[in-house]
C-alpha cells in the first residue's frame, strides 16, 4: 500500500501546531545576540570547531569545487566562510541584519569574493521570484529556527539541486532559564518533540530516507545582566501575557545571581544532524 497524504499530514500538522515566531520579534531576538554569535564565529574560525560538520558533508559528497551553496539562517557567517573556501559560491540569508552586517565583514577580512548575503526570513522567502528553484547543490540549515514546518523543510527540497542538511537540538537543559521557570512559578516542560523529529518523519513519509548523528555538547555563555533580561524575555515570552511584568521578575531574580553585572548560564544539550539526498525527479 502507497503511502497516503494523511500519513505526512499527521507529522506536517503537528509541528505547525508549534508556537510559530513572530518575525518582527524573531529579528530584534537575533540583532540582539549578534555581537554575540559574531565573537563566536571568530574564535570557531581560529579553533576549527567547525571541522566535524565539515567532514561529515565532505563524507556525503556535498562540498565540491563546482557547487552551489545556500546558508539559511547564515549568522555572522560561521559555515558561509569555511564553504567559500571550497565551493564554486556560498549565499546567506539570515532575519537579522546586524548577522549579515557581521556575515559580509567577516567574509571580505577573509578575502573571499564567492560569497553574497541576504536579510530575508527563509519563512516567507518567495524562491519563484528570486530564481532559487533547484539552483543549489546543497542546501544547509546548521541550528536554524527558520526551518520550523513542512514548508519551510520541504522548500530546501524545493531549492536543492542533490544534498540538504539541517541541525537541531533533540533536548537542551539551561540552567538559569530553568531556575527561572521555578521562580516564577512555572512547571519546567518536558522537552518536546524537536524540529529534527518532525523533519526526519516528514522526509520518512514522503519516501526520502535521511542520514542522522547524534552529539552531546556541555557549553557556557556569559552576558551582561541586561542583555540577559532582554534574552530569557524573549525566550519565557509564551508563559505570560503581561510581558512588561514578566521582564519586570526576570530582571529582579537575575539581579540575586548575576556576578559584577554579568549572568553565566551553563547548558547541556544532545543535537542531531540530518542530512538527506534530494530526489532527482
């Protein structure tokens, strides 16, 4: 027995189910950490803590010399830059503009000339009007939130020439966000179904059978106590309706733990790698 559009549509529904971001809050989110994302792609670039993604694509065959690649949600260029030193050219999107801002000064230090960038949500991306169709010979999406329904994950298909790759967390556990929920007086979610989860399924029920590994990461960031309120803000949004009073709380218990103005978080987190073949018909 084929497989049915109901099958697919258990998985497509579910995920869209989700709470869906709001992209004007979704970019003030990520202008916020650019600085941030923009430190981290420097030191990642001096210490190669890219190469095991890297290796990985290079086992599947999907960074060669003549391709085309296409970064959603780019950064500050962290994958952009080690691509263009390999491929025939690299195009970025981010939501955020301060990313791309950081994604083109990172690449021209770098004297890379292969590689352009875009502020464009992936999510209302219109690939007919800007000529994407099948244009790329992989299409990558390393931790992005852009890709957070079947049509955002089936529209990589819809822009891939052969290879698709996309990250995720299977669970993550913050240690302040956490201690923050308790706070409040919040019961701490279980982790639920990820992005990867409905992906994998969805690929499953449509006949594309996807490659998936697993890494464990432990990881500490440090911010400035206001940056951290806008932050866990944003993050914890969904548990209130009054957001001025829920900043209002946040800032007061972060206050009690934040060391001379500044808040450390400590995560662990397992993510998962998925990579697939695009059909050729």
């Amino acid at each position: 027995m084929g497989r049915s559009r109901l099958d697919v549509n258990i998985f497509a529904d579910a995920w869209k189910k989700r709470e869906q971001a709001n992209l004007t809050e979704t970019q003030k989110f990520w202008d916020l950490r650019a600085e941030e994302f923009n430190q981290l792609t420097l030191e990642n670039e001096q210490s190669k803590n890219n190469d095991d993604v890297i290796e990985f694509l290079l086992s599947k065959d999907a960074l060669q010399s003549d391709f085309e690649v296409l970064d959603i949600g780019c950064g500050a260029g962290k994958y952009s830059i080690a691509f263009a030193g390999m491929v025939r050219s690299v195009t970025g999107i981010d939501i955020s503009p301060k990313m791309i801002a950081f994604s083109k000064e990172n690449m021209e230090a770098k004297g890379l000339k292969n590689g352009q960038f875009h502020t464009i949500p992936w999510q209302s991306l219109d690939i007919k009007e800007w000529g994407w169709e099948k244009k790329f010979d992989l299409v990558f999406a390393s931790m992005s939130p852009a890709v957070n329904d079947a049509e955002t994950l089936l529209k990589m298909n819809a822009v891939s020439r052969k290879h698709c790759f996309m990250s995720g967390f299977v669970y993550r556990e913050d240690k302040i966000k956490n201690y923050l929920i308790n706070k409040l007086g919040w019961e701490i979610k279980k982790y639920p179904p990820s992005n990867i989860y409905y992906a994998f399924n969805i690929l499953w029920q449509k006949g594309i059978y996807s490659d998936i590994a697993y890494q464990d990461r432990e990881w500490t960031k440090n911010w400035p106590l206001e940056q951290a309120v806008e932050i866990y803000s944003y993050q914890l949004r969904s548990f209130s309706s009054d957001q001025l009073q829920l900043q209002e709380k946040i800032k007061r218990y972060l206050e009690e733990i934040s060391n001379e103005g500044m808040v450390e978080e400590n995560m662990k987190a397992k993510t998962a790698w998925l990579y697939w073949q695009v059909p050729s018909i």
